[in-house]
C-alpha cells in the first residue's frame, strides 16, 4: 500500500492527513481508501505498510479500547491507545509490515501525535511523516512547520505537504482526506483528486466533464 500520512499538532488539537491510493505492485487496487480510521470518537490512526494488517490491527486496537474505556468509565487516553499500536506492531514485527501514526485529544494531554514506525519503535512528537511518500517531503516539513499553529494554519501545512508527496511519489496519489480533533469534536475534510494542490513541474489535473444543459 503505497502512502502518504503524516500528522502534526495545533495550539488546540491535532490535524491528520493521508492520501488514498491503494496500490499492488503498479496496480492501482483502489483510489480512494481512507487510511485515517477512528480507534475512539477522539483518537485516529494513519495506516501505512500492509492494508490488511493494518486494516486488522486497528480493529483489535479498537476492541481493546473499547473493553478499556468501559473499565476506566471514561474516554481512554491517546498515549494508550498509542501503546496498544506499539505493542501488536512491535510483537509481531516478524509478520507485520505497519507504519502507523495514532494521534488525537483528551482532557489530560490536550492534543498528541505519536508514531509507530516499522519495527514498532514509540515516539511522542509534535509531527511525523510516513508512508513511501514521506522521502520526499522531509525538508519541506522541515522548513514549513513551526509551534503553536492555528487550526487553518496546521490543516493547511498537512494539505500542502501530502499534496506535493503525491506528485513525487508514484505510489501516493488519489485525493486527500484530513481529520481535525479538538476539544471541541471531529471534523473531517475531503480534497478531491482534481483539487489536489498541483506542485512545480506537475501536469495540472483534467477537468470535470460539464454535464451538457437540456
């Protein structure tokens, strides 16, 4: 499954983003797989690696936080919900291929983003990157992030760094889906592949037929 996704924290929150192209070998399997997949109402996961053991992996994740928010009585935590990734992906390393980023909000820590990079190493940091696009953007993420960034700016720096890992990368593509978690709730947006920002060099997209007047 080749990808893009990344995520990065806001003064308030954190915005996730991915591309939506599945591919096997250089067939395209699907063009528009939404690789960001709740785990709770306020914690998300990027997939990247094997969709199917992502795909499966999440879902053990969920059940288990699931049993886990029933005990507590309350919202897990995303640090947990980032151990429980770490640790399926880290014993079973030998058989996964899982490049996984778990990011979201609670009431303790405001908004965090971890990754799980393949091997199932665990870090906290304010962004990350993944995916077989994230070669090519390591210095434009670099240059473009900075602390403390509003909600729009934060989407934004997500929308613009996916897009050009897309256009350099042949096995990302499709369009762009972003989840922005907060305090204040959820809220998902959808580029299409023909609104895709198109970077230097890039052919642009072509356009939407005009459905004819009658």
């Amino acid at each position: 499954m080749g990808t893009t996704i990344m995520a990065a924290s806001f003064d308030g929150g954190v915005v996730l983003g991915a591309d939506s192209r599945t591919s096997t070998g250089t067939y395209i399997a699907n063009r528009a797989t939404d690789k960001i997949t709740p785990l709770t109402d306020s914690i998300y996961i990027c997939r990247s690696g094997s969709a199917a053991d992502t795909q499966n992996l999440s879902r053990y994740v969920q059940w288990f936080l699931e049993q886990h928010g029933m005990e507590l009585g309350d919202e897990p935590e995303v640090k947990t919900a980032a151990k429980l990734a770490q640790m399926m992906a880290y014993q079973n390393k030998n058989m996964l291929q899982a490049g996984l980023i778990v990011a979201g909000w609670d009431k303790h820590e405001g908004g965090s983003v971890y990754a799980i990079p393949l091997g199932g190493t665990l870090v906290k940091t304010p962004f990350t990157i993944g995916g077989s696009g994230s070669a090519y953007i390591y210095g434009l993420c670099d240059k473009l992030w900075r602390p403390n960034m509003t909600e729009d700016e934060c989407r934004a720096f997500v929308i613009k760094a996916v897009s050009h890992a897309m256009a350099r990368d042949g096995s990302s593509g499709g369009c762009i889906r972003t989840v922005t978690i907060s305090k204040d709730g959820v809220k998902r947006t959808f580029t299409p592949g023909d609104q895709v920002p198109v970077a230097a060099g890039e052919l642009p997209p072509p356009q939407r037929a005009v459905p004819a007047q009658v």
